[in-house]
C-alpha cells in the first residue's frame, strides 16, 4: 500500500520498547515524527525574526498605504503636467490596503439600549451612566456595587476612568 | 443520563464529543506527477484542502497544539480535533490567526505540514500549483510570509491567492463552460472576525470600494459570553468560549425589525415564551440521609453525655463541699485549741494556716459556714424558686445615738438593704399592673374583632400603611441627604450654620440682656436628631417591631391578609419583567441555579452585527457599509448588483438573515428596484468548492505568480484578477 520511497508513514508515535498502556490518544493523533519530505532541509527561518506583533502589523500596514498614496498622487501630477489638459476619464482608483478597507465609525444615531436587560432604554441613571428600561431596573441598579456597574459600562464600550 | 426536564424547553450543552478517529493520510498515486492543483482554504476558525478535482475537502479546526505529553514525556505535535483530546494541548493551543490577521507562521507552517501529511505527499517538493485564499486586502506582510513558506520551505512551483468569499460567489454562480464570467452581485462575506462587503460587477470584483467590519463570529461570541456573564455573577460553573459559541451557532437569530421585537419583549409573558434555557452540568451535593433510627441514636447518645457530665458536675460539688466541711472542721478544731494552748504556738498555728489573727479566724469560719449552709439549702431546694421572705430590719428604727460603731454601720447595712427590697417590691407591683393592663388591652382588641372583623382589620391596616408610609419617607430622606444638592442636604446645612453662628440670639433678646436660650426647652435638642443623618437606625427599630407585631396579627387573624403583603415580601418583590428576565432559583436547588436562561440576548447578540457600537466597537453596522458601498455606483450598476445580493461564510447560518438583509437594503433602494438576497448553497464548503472549480479551469496558470516570478518580485507582489486582491497587484 505505501508508495515506494515513503517511509513508515503512520501518524502515531508508537514506543517501539511497548509501555503497557500503549500509545496514548495524544501520541495517535501527534504527527511529530511523521515524515515530512515535502519540506526543504536548506530553508532556514530566519531565527531572528520575531513574531510581529499585531499592532506593528497595522502601523506597518498604514505607512505602507501612505506611501502608496503619495506616490500615486506623484504620478498623477506628473502625467498632468505632461498632457497639459486634464485626463479625462480613466482615473484610478485608490489601492485598497488592508487598513484603508475598514468602514468608517457610524454616522446614524445611536439608538440606546438597557444595559442590564437589552431592551429599549429611555432613561440614564445619572450615578454611573447606566442606562435602564423602567423603574424595576432602576432598583436593581441602585443595588449594584461599583464593581459590577463598571463591568456593565465595559461591554458598552464605556470605560469610565477612574480617579 | 438523567431525567427529563420538567421545563420544555431546557437545553442541555452538548456532551463532550467522542475523540475524533485518527486519520490515516490518503494514497498519493492518484496525483503523483500529475500536477493536481492543491486548494487551500486558510480560514480563521477551520482549514479546508483537498485536491482541486475531489469533491469534498478535508477540514480542521485551524489550531496547533506542540506540547510535552505527560505520561510518557513525549512531546506531541497535534491538529484540530486532536487537541481536544488532551486538556494541555488545549491550554498549549496555537493558532495562525490573531483575529484577521495572518501572524502567527510557526503555526501556519505545522497547519500546512498536517495538511500535505494527510494528502500523502511524499516528494521532496510539493510539486503542484496551489491556490491559496487570503484576507480581503490582506496585509502585506502576512502575504509576504505565506509566499516565502510556500515557495522555500514546500517549493511550490506556483501559487495563487483569491479571497474566500468571491470564490463562494463564484460557485454559486457558475458560467455555463466556455462562457465566460460576467456574474454581478453584491457580495456579503462573514467570517471569523470580520464581515466584508464586496461588489462584483461583471465577474469582476471592485475591491477599492469593498468596505470591512471589524466584526465577526469570534467577537459576537465573547460579548454574549460576556452578557452571560454580567447576568449571572454568581454561575456555579465556568462558561467557556467553546460553549458560548456553541449557544450563539445554536439558540441566537437575526431579528428582522429589531425596535419591534424589543417592544414585544417588554411583556414578561412575551420574555417567558421567547427563552430559551441551557442546562449546563451541576453536581449534587451528597446528603447522607440519616434514617430514623440513626437520629434517635444520636439524639440519645446526646442526652447521655449531657446526663454524664451534670453528674460530674454533682460530684464536683459534693466533693467541695466536702473539702470545705474537712476544712471548717479543721478550724473549729483549732479554734478550739487556742483554749488550750498557749498565745505564741496559737498564733504559730494560726499562721501555718495563713490566717493574721484571731479575727481572721472567726470570718474565714464564719464564711465557711455560710457556703456550707446555701449549698445545702440549694441542694435540698433544687428546682423552687426561694421566696424572698421578708426579712426584718431591726436596727433601721433604732435611733443612731442608741448604737455604737459597729451598730451604726451594721444600722447602714440595713437602711440599704430595705432600701432595696422596698425598690424590688415597688418594680414587682408595677410589672403586674402594667401585665393586667395589657391583657386589658388586649382583651378589648378581641371583643372589637369579634365584634366587626373588617372594621379592625381595617383599622390595623392603615397603622400598617401609615407605618410603611413612614418607613419609605426616611428612606428616602436618607438619599436625599446623599445627594449633595438636594433640598433636604441645603436645610441641613443650614441648620447647622445657624447652630454654629455666632451670633444665634435673636437681636429683641439680646438687647434684653438676654443670653442663648438654647436648652431650655427640651424640644431644642430634636434639631440634633435632624442634622445627624447617621442616628435613624433606632426608629427604625422601633418601627420595624411595631410593623411586625401588626402584621403578626393580622396575619392571624385577617383571611385576605397574606405573607404577600407584609413589609418584607413588598421590599424583596421583584419586578415581573425582572423575574421572567432572569428567574432566580431556591437556595438548594442547584440544577435550577446552573441554568441559563436567554431572552433578550437571542437577538441582542446578532443584532451586534448591524450596530457593532452595542458592543463598544466604534465602526458602521452592516446596514450602513451597504449603504455606504452603493452609494459610490450608478443606479445602472446598483441596479445589476442588488438582484444577486449574496451571504457567504459560515455566521451567515444563524436564522433570520435574509429577510434582515432585505429589509435593510430595501429602503435606501428606489422602489422598482427588484430586490433579491440569496445566501450559498453550501455556507461553509463553498468557498473551497469555487476555488477548486476555479482551479480546473485553464485561468490558474495565468493568475498565478510563479517561482521565478517570486524570486524577481518578492513575495507582496501578485497578479491582478477577478477574485483576488488589488493591494500591490500587477495587472496581467
């Protein structure tokens, strides 16, 4: 059944000098010493290059856009110059990068909803700017700790800076 | 298992699933040498690859695990499903995406080998084209990565990106062969951590005006957990991500008018119907149940050790008694021998016993005797009560001139005494007066409510209310106090300014020679009450006692009044709609308090998908990235493109999605605009069956970048096609 030229190819590790309980399910499923010959011996990962972190990502993302940008509009005014009367038609669009594709914050009025039960929340309890539905919540978060209002804000997206 | 739940609609979590087989990788010689394309779908949550011309792909959860197993401390290498199967693989778990993001490539590079292993590659290279999916605009360096895996460590000989949802559209939507593809529509991609918003315009997709949402599957799921959360800070057990995701793909749905569903679920009956329940797993706390009989042993074997020690107890003061018999004895004896001997060894012995002298003597024996004699009193009158006989008091009238020293202080002795009894006598005789008035009283109360039991229970009824009445206004006197500037705080402020004035006296009195009359009448000192705000607690003591006696006796005595309507079940009464919000459970039933109940949160957590702000993430909702997407085309190719309005990605599975997006678009669309939303036939597979249609075709060659290529251009650079990305691509 294997082709010729593969080595063994099971999946699992299996101790050749047998423990008695056998492979466990972790060692089944662990392709660690499976052959890999697809893989190239002479390809080194730069060790040096770390992880990049998220954010780094971005920023690096948004320089890049920048730059993008600006050259672009170099070129445009170049070709201006060149063909004195404006171009007509074609203009290109602007590249899309991975960070100038991201939708705008929202522009439509917020509608505002009751922070403990979800439903539409008329009022704002003015101690902590929790918003309720009626006056049985209004009790409710009256008896709250200052903790648990805080982690109410915190799914809201309001995080009240404390003094 | 257990028994059936008494509720219907109680959910139980899934059981853990069973391990997953182990997979044994395919034959290769179906695709030795042939140059099968290879598909890859590379996604957030699950990875897909297959050869281009299978039907099915295989699928994984998109996770690595690389960790020393702790039986035979091996390490282990595992892959979706396996790491699972160990408790610290999962907590070892690693996986490519952050979010949307590629990072992670010591990941990825584990993902693609289990990927090639399964399909049995044996080559020294991967000696096929691959087609790859990517982010919607991917950033660069993750691409860049990505290639140079690719291209060096598996020696691809080529490689094509597309963007996922494209391709399900693409599928959906299939030219009839050796047409070409001019599909329009409006793309609607969900995925993991973003939702997207792509045109296509004549099998082109336009993707400097596809817009993304920084918002998906993997958020929605940790802000219901987080809802859960909030809504049951004390849940006896730990919810996972794992099961809230699980009760998002499950019990959650699109509301299609969002305001109006809200507006129905303020009814509690509507919130009571509309829930669904989840049972998560409890334990039952072991009660040994102790029969009968074991009580009662344990009852008697009470009773006897509290029999065994009052004997001791017993014994104990016998024996005292004893010793201070022996001891008294001793003394008289010795008192005794002071006749007969001599002063020095009589006071040579009386201070072996430690006594100073004669006098000594006699008080210690006459102490003695006085023990002796209460505890044998005591003893012979157990259980009476000693009547206090009256003692006399003969000194007290015997004039002073009569008594020397020592009956002038004995005479004091009894003026105190008789003093005391006399007090004693006075308290006794009043206590019974005040006994006989009381049940005077009470004797009236019952003839009245005999006589007309409305009209007292009544009459104890508005002293009920007048005292809840009370009760609330000092409540709310307090807060008001609180409140800085409220107008009961300013009085305050201003009767203690005016106490702390200087000049306090009314200027009339002054002139009078007048000094601050403050005092002198006794309800002067009530402004004190007023200021201090912490003193209320013994009115309301005394207010709370007389509440309970009323209640006490109307409870007993008044049919319509119930448990229902004393003080303390009014304050502890919650709301209906809070009630059928998050019914609350007894103290010992622990399977209802390992319940979750979700209502509102069915529809609240989709509902983040067109208002992400709900959530605190400041971006446009769907509705308006649709809108805003329109806007920037002519109504010619708006017109082409909303009569194939398509959802792809597996999120798009939860309920009420469609007509939810047809309500949104239809609106902010001219009215004869036909109208129409589909979603993929196939949500989760689609995009790898496009891809590999797609692969089939002659095109991949073209839209492929080659080795050589790379190694010219790096590995950000690729070719311009209909379903990939424009960032850095060259036009073919």
């Amino acid at each position: 059944m294997p082709p010729k030229g593969s080595g063994k190819r099971k999946l699992g590790s299996t101790d050749g000098s047998a423990t008695p309980q056998g492979p466990t399910l972790a060692e089944q499923y662990s392709y660690l010493h499976a052959p890999r010959p697809f893989k190239n011996p002479n390809y080194s990962k730069n060790v040096n290059r770390r992880a990049r972190v998220l954010k780094n990502v971005l920023t690096q993302e948004r320089e890049r856009e920048r730059l993008e940008r600006d050259r672009r509009r170099q070129e445009k005014e170049e070709a201006m110059e060149v063909d004195e009367e404006a171009k007509d038609g074609v203009v290109e669009d602007d590249m899309p990068f991975y960070t100038s594709i991201e939708a705008p914050p929202s522009v439509l009025p917020q509608k505002r909803y009751c922070d403990i039960t979800g439903l539409e929340a008329p009022y704002t309890e003015p101690a902590t700017g929790l918003r309720y539905h009626d006056k049985s919540v209004y009790e409710l978060i009256k008896g709250l700790s200052v903790s648990a209002a805080k982690d109410y804000l915190a799914a809201r997206g309001v995080n009240p800076i404390v003094k | 298992m257990s028994t059936v739940p008494p509720t219907p609609n109680v959910i139980r979590l899934p059981t853990p699933a069973p391990p997953p087989v182990v997979r044994t990788p395919a034959s290769y010689e179906e695709h030795r040498g042939k140059g099968t394309p290879l598909v890859i779908d590379n996604g957030a949550t699950t990875l897909r690859w297959g050869w281009a011309t299978a039907g099915e792909p295989f699928t994984g959860p998109n996770v690595i695990a690389k960790y020393k197993e702790r039986k035979h401390n091996k390490p282990v290498l595992l892959f979706g499903e396996g790491v699972d199967c160990e408790s610290g693989a999962r907590a070892q778990a690693r996986t490519p995406w952050e979010g949307d993001v590629l990072l992670n490539f010591d990941a990825l590079e584990h993902a693609l080998d289990y990927a090639f292993v399964q399909l049995g590659i044996d080559t020294p290279a991967v000696e096929h084209p691959v087609l790859m999916t990517e982010r919607l605009s991917s950033p660069l360096h993750s691409r860049a990565l990505t290639s140079e895996l690719m291209f060096e460590l598996y020696s691809v000989p080529s490689l094509a990106y597309c963007v996922d949802s494209v391709m399900s559209f693409y599928h959906n939507n299939l030219p009839p062969p050796e047409r070409q593809y001019t599909a329009d529509g409006l793309v609607i991609s969900f995925n993991t951590a973003s939702t997207s918003v792509v045109p296509v315009l004549g099998g082109q997709s336009i993707m400097s005006h596809a817009q993304r949402i920084p918002w998906g599957a993997s958020q929605a799921s940790e802000y219901l957990l987080k809802l859960i959360q909030l809504k049951y800070p004390a849940f006896p057990t730990r919810v996972t991500t794992v099961q809230s995701s699980w009760m998002l793909q499950n019990l959650c749905e699109f509301a299609t008018d969002y305001p109006a569903l809200l507006r129905k679920l303020k009814d509690p009956l509507e919130l009571r119907a509309s829930e669904r329940i989840v049972q998560f797993p409890f334990t039952v706390p072991v009660v040994e149940e102790k029969t009968e009989e074991e009580l009662a042993r344990i009852a008697e074997k009470r009773k006897e050790q509290g029999k065994k020690l009052q004997e001791m107890a017993a014994r104990n003061r016998l024996e005292r008694l004893a010793q201070k018999e022996v001891d008294l004895q001793a003394l008289l004896n010795l008192k005794e021998r002071r006749d007969k001997e001599n002063k020095k060894e009589w006071m040579a012995l009386l201070q072996e016993e430690g006594l100073e002298n004669e006098a000594a003597l006699d008080a210690t024996i006459k102490k003695l005797d006085a023990e002796l004699k209460k505890a044998k009193k005591k003893e012979a009158e157990d259980d009476e009560s000693i009547a206090e006989d009256e003692p006399s008091f003969p000194l007290v009238d015997v004039p002073d001139a009569d008594l020397d020293e020592e009956g002038l202080k004995e005479k004091k002795k009894q003026r105190l005494m008789k003093a005391g009894f006399e007090a004693r006598a006075r308290a006794r005789r009043e206590k019974e007066r005040e006994r006989e008035e009381r049940e005077a009283e009470e004797r009236m109360e019952d003839e009245e409510r005999e006589r007309d039991l409305t009209a007292w229970a009544n009459k104890l009824r508005k002293e009920h209310e007048a005292l809840i009445n009370k009760m609330k206004g000092r409540a709310r006197k307090k807060i008001e106090l609180s409140d800085r500037k409220s107008a009961a705080a300013q009085a305050r402020m201003k009767s203690i300014a005016n106490l702390a004035a200087d000049d306090r006296v009314p200027k009339k009195r002054r002139k009078a020679g007048g000094e601050d009359m403050f005092g002198a009448d006794d309800a002067d000192w009530a402004i004190y009450r007023q200021i201090n705000t912490a003193a209320a607690d013994s009115d309301e003591e005394d207010d709370l006692n007389q509440l309970h006696a009323i209640e006490q006796k109307l409870l007993a005595h008044d049919p319509n009044f119930t448990t229902e309507h004393t003080h303390a079940s009014i304050l502890s009464q919650r709301s209906a709609l809070l009630s059928a919000f998050k019914p609350l459970y007894e103290e010992g039933d622990l399977e209802g308090r390992s319940r979750v109940h979700l209502n509102v949160e069915r529809w609240r957590v989709p509902e983040t998908w067109f208002s992400p702000s709900m959530a605190g993430v400041d971006s446009a909702g769907l509705g308006e990235v649709l809108q805003n997407v329109m806007a920037r085309f002519s109504d010619g190719e708006k017109g082409k493109m909303v009569q194939n309005v398509f959802l792809a990605g597996s999120p798009s599975r939860l309920p009420g999605l469609q007509p939810r997006i047809h309500c949104t678009l239809r609106p902010i669309l001219p009215p004869e605009m036909p109208l129409q939303v589909k979603p993929a036939s196939d949500r989760s597979l689609d995009a790898w069956r496009g891809m590999a249609d797609f692969a089939k075709t002659a095109e991949l060659s073209k839209v492929s970048v080659t080795r050589g290529e790379y190694e010219e251009w790096g590995g950000e650079r690729i070719k311009r096609w209909w379903g990939g990305n424009w960032n850095l691509a060259t036009p073919i």
